[in-house]
C-alpha cells in the first residue's frame, strides 16, 4: 500500500524517539507537563493513543495533537544540529 493510501485509511507510520532524543527537546516544549507525559507515553515507550488518552481522559485525537508538537520539535532541534553547507562538523 502506498503511504499517500495508508494515510487515508487511516494508517500511520509510527512516530518513535529515543529518551535521549525526548529529553533533548524537553526544554523547548511549551505544553503541560501532562501533554509532556502524553507524548513521551507514545513516542518513547510506544503506548497506544487510545490506551494513553484513558489514562488521561482525553480523545485520541488529544493524544496525536501533543504528539505532533514534540514531533515538530524533534524536526526542528535535528535541522538545527546539522552544520551550515560549506562547515565542517566537528564532534568532541
């Protein structure tokens, strides 16, 4: 199945993060510490939405907002990682 057809049904690749990665971006969030809980559930440990949004009393859809916030955060704290075209990386 293609992923333009996966996402309409539905399917979704899943979204996972190191705990180095998560605590990497913790700083940067600017959502509650429970919304921070949510996604870490999903992200790190790999808990289902629903079983997540249970424990918190919210919809699935709750759960995929905060999620796509840290996400988005991961994306932008990698982009700013990569050296500048032209310089060199230098790792300690």
């Amino acid at each position: 199945m293609s992923g333009e057809a996966s996402m309409r049904r539905g399917v979704r690749a899943k979204r996972r993060m190191t705990p180095a990665e998560f605590e990497a971006v913790r700083p940067f969030l600017n959502i509650s510490d429970d919304r921070i809980k949510a996604a870490r559930a999903a992200l790190v440990e790999g808990q289902t939405f629903q079983s997540i949004g249970d424990r918190f009393g919210w919809s699935k859809q709750s759960v995929d907002q905060a999620v796509r916030v840290v996400w988005k955060t991961l994306e932008k704290y990698r982009q700013s990682q990569r050296a500048v075209p032209g310089w060199k990386q230098i790792e300690s």
